[in-house]
C-alpha cells in the first residue's frame, strides 16, 4: 500500500495499514489484550470520545494523536478543501494560546507535532516525552473546544492553501494526472473531488464556512483519542477525563455521501505537459475496502498488491524492468482503510527514451497471464512473508502503531481489523487471491493515465508558452 488521499501539512507519507498491523487479540472495552509485548486498552468517556491506549514501555516516549471522523467526503457541494482549510485553521489559537503557540510550546518540550487531512477523517499528533502527556492532552483539548476564529486569522490562512495548491498540485504535472485521473475514476462519490480543494471553490471559502464546519464536527464525541508509548490505561484514563472530559458533546449531523453507481466503461486520461521531465504509466481499479460490499475482498487484494508490485521480485517489476527492459520502475498498491470503495493502483516508468505504450502493453500481458492462471505457491508465501515482516517492524514505532489504530477506526474498522489482520492474511488462499484479481482487476473499473512531455508552443511572437 502506498499513501491515499491523504493531505499533510509537513508533506509526511501516511503509513499503510500493513505496515503497521500487530499480532494482537482483543477483548472488550475498559479491559486489555495481550499478545507478546504489546497490550492494547480501549475505553469510552461520558462525552462519547473513544480512546485506545497501546503500551510500549522500551522507550520514555508516547505519541498522542486525535482523529476526527471528518474529511472531504463530508464536505458540501461548492465547498471543497474545507476540510483541510480548517486542519490549518486549527493552529490559529483559542482564547487562552495564542495562533501559532500550541506548536511552539510542544517544540519547547522537545516534541513534534503536525496534523493530516484524509476523504475520510482529520487527524492531529504531537509525539513527546511521556511525562508531557497532560501538556498535550490539555492543548488538544483546548482547541477542541475553544478555537478562536477570526477573518484576520482565516484570511491570511487562506492565501497559504491557496498558495500550497499551487506548490502541490498545478506546479507538478504528476500530481495534475492524478488528480485528473481520481476525478475521473469515481462518478458519484465525493473522492472524486481533490482533498485540496478546486482552485476557484477554494479561493471562495469564507470565516462563516470555517467556523460552521468546526461547530458542526470538532467535537468529543466524534473524536477518536489514541495514545501510543511509555503509559499505562490509568495514566491516560485520569488525564483524559480531567481534559476532554469537560468538553461538551455536540449534536452531529448524519453522515452521508452520494453512492458510486456501477461502473461499465474504461477511462483514458492523457496529460501533455512541457514540465514533465519523464513518461510515467498508471492505472487505477476501483476497489472495496473496509466498508464495501466486497469487503471479503480486502485481504487477498493485499497480497495481490505484494504479488505484482511489491518490489523486485514481484510479476510486474521483474517482467518490465529486469526481463523487457521496458521500464525503469514498476510497482502496485492498495489501501482498504476507506469508507467508501478505493483503488487498486499499478504504475510504471518508461526507461530514458523508451515507449509508454510498449509499457503498458506488457503490463497488461502480466495481468492477463495472472488472471489466467493466479498466483503461484511460492509467490502467495513470500507475500505473506513479506507482510508480516512488515507488521513486526512496526512495533519500532509508537507513531507507526497509533496511526493504524487511529485510521482503521476513523474509516469505519474495528479494533479487530487490526489486531486479527496478521491471521487473516495468514488464512488467504490462492484461489481467493484469483478471485479477488478477477472480481476487481476489469477494464470496466479502471482509468488508465499517461503523462507524456511536451515541447512548449510558441505563441504567434515566437515566444514560448510561459515567457
């Protein structure tokens, strides 16, 4: 799995669900799990806020993040990049921690902190020194409750996303095809509109939309606390109800998106762009996830996404790259942690010179003999190796473990989706694996997108385009 959809303010990578996956058992609410080192708490305060709290005692450090169950799907039409604008204005201070404090006290005490955007949620994270937790605690709950928005705090803010789209996204001829290609992979559904927002939908944000949008979501009970590291349930319990539990709930309005009808044409998108430095080939399925009716599908779609792109020995790298000699780079993804329907993604870049329809006409030869045939014995156990090497490494990181938590929950997963994940994969068959490849890997669902180079024009002067 590769990052999707999601939008941070630092440019940082979300980390996939498989990375991150521990081999863990659950019981109820208020109690713990344990499976080797790692022991995992769940509770709920009387406001509604959801915590899981994940023990790891080898380091004094703990990682303290709030997921809000909001993101640009809930967004209302001629309002995109609402949801992250106010991801932005949520740093703007409250009555007691003036605009841009809450960060310059968290770097005092020598943590870090930053904020994500998704289709699905918003996130805020500060990691620190496990003996600053109520600091953090008592900031995010601030905030949570208490921002102060102003339009001589919203406006300038607004000049910086606007600013950032032009950065990210209309200065990168990559990053254009995949926005263009997302628009056109989902007909209905809300991902479809770029998590940054429409440039001109942008710029018409307002102080009201901004406040109406923090009243109507930033709330406990729709709020998810994680805390990761050197702490105990109790420690966090007593810090969580002395904080966030004063904060009110609020009434919440019902969560609802329009539904993807049933795809039946491929799509082509083609983007010529003179900033372009190097072809580069893509393709995107759609895919169930957590919450689709194919949910079954979700775990050999995992090692599907290993099989065919998950480095140098999967099908795709290895006939491109090392036996064609087509491409420079050849790799799959795949993400579930989704409310509504993803995708399955493969990618490729043409060597120095060489043709991106040679490339995507191998590719297509490697799908077609998979769909044939599907996975053999010794790909199915090296993926599954794969994966659950990843899973171990993953307990390195008290950040890496508060984010699968935090995003499997804020889409819509249970605790159980993450700690049974490793058994799951374990269980996959290879007939599973070919169904799921069938079930998904259809023309019908795909858009396929190509980014070529192209000569600037010279306009009727003789002045290139641009000058």
């Amino acid at each position: 799995m590769i990052p999707r959809r999601t939008h941070d303010r630092a440019a940082r990578a979300r980390l996939p669900l498989i990375a991150g996956l521990l081999a863990l058992t659950l019981l109820p609410f208020g109690h713990a799990s344990r499976a080797g080192e790692v022991p995992v708490h769940s509770f709920e305060l009387d406001n509604g806020l959801r915590a899981v709290v994940i023990e790891d005692h080898r380091a004094p450090v703990v990682t303290h993040m709030v997921w809000y169950r909001v993101g640009g799907i809930d967004e209302k039409p001629g309002k995109s990049g609402l949801a992250h604008f106010l991801e932005h204005l949520m740093f703007k201070g409250t009555k007691t921690v003036p605009p841009g404090e809450l960060s310059k006290i968290v770097a005092r005490n020598g943590g870090r902190d930053n904020a994500f955007t998704s289709q699905d949620y918003t996130a805020y994270f500060q990691t620190i020194a496990a003996d600053r937790l109520g600091l953090v605690m008592k900031l995010e709950a601030d905030r949570m409750a208490n921002l102060n928005l102003t339009p001589q705090t919203v406006g300038p803010e607004l000049a910086v996303v606007i600013e950032e789209r032009r950065m990210r996204i209309d200065n990168n001829p990559a990053a254009l095809l995949s926005e263009q290609m997302t628009a056109a992979q989902y007909l209905a559904l809300h991902y479809r509109v770029p998590l940054i927002g429409w440039p001109d939908e942008l710029r018409r944000l307002t102080t009201d939309d901004a406040i109406a949008w923090y009243k109507g979501h930033y709330a406990p009970n729709n709020a998810i606390l994680v805390v990761a590291g050197d702490v105990t349930p109790d420690q966090v319990r007593t810090l969580a109800e002395k904080y966030y539990g004063p904060v009110p709930r609020r009434e919440l309005p019902v969560r609802w998106w329009e539904p993807e009808p049933k795809q039946i044409a491929a799509r082509r998108v083609v983007l010529k762009d003179p900033r372009a430095r190097q072809p580069q080939w893509r393709r995107s399925y759609l895919a169930p996830a957590l919450n689709t009716p194919q949910r079954k599908h979700i775990y050999a779609l995992d090692l599907l996404a290993e099989i065919l792109g998950g480095g140098p020995t999967s099908r795709l790298y290895r006939a491109l790259v090392v036996t064609e000699k087509l491409a420079s780079s050849a790799s799959a993804s795949y993400d579930e942690t989704s409310l509504d329907w993803t995708t399955f993604g493969l990618y490729a870049t043409p060597r120095p010179g060489g043709d991106v329809g040679a490339v995507e006409k191998a590719a297509d030869a490697v799908i077609a003999a998979f769909l044939e045939a599907g996975p053999t014995a010794q790909e199915l156990v090296r993926a599954k190796r794969s994966l659950s090497a990843a899973a171990i490494y993953s307990r390195d990181s008290s950040f890496g473990m508060a984010q699968i938590f935090g995003s499997t929950l804020a889409s819509g997963g249970t605790i159980a989706d993450v700690t049974e994940w490793p058994a799951r994969i374990e269980a996959v068959t290879a007939e599973q694996v070919l169904a799921a490849a069938r079930a998904v890997l259809r023309p019908a669902r795909s858009v396929t997108g190509i980014l070529l180079p192209k000569k600037p024009e010279k306009d009727s002067a003789g002045k290139k385009d641009g000058s």
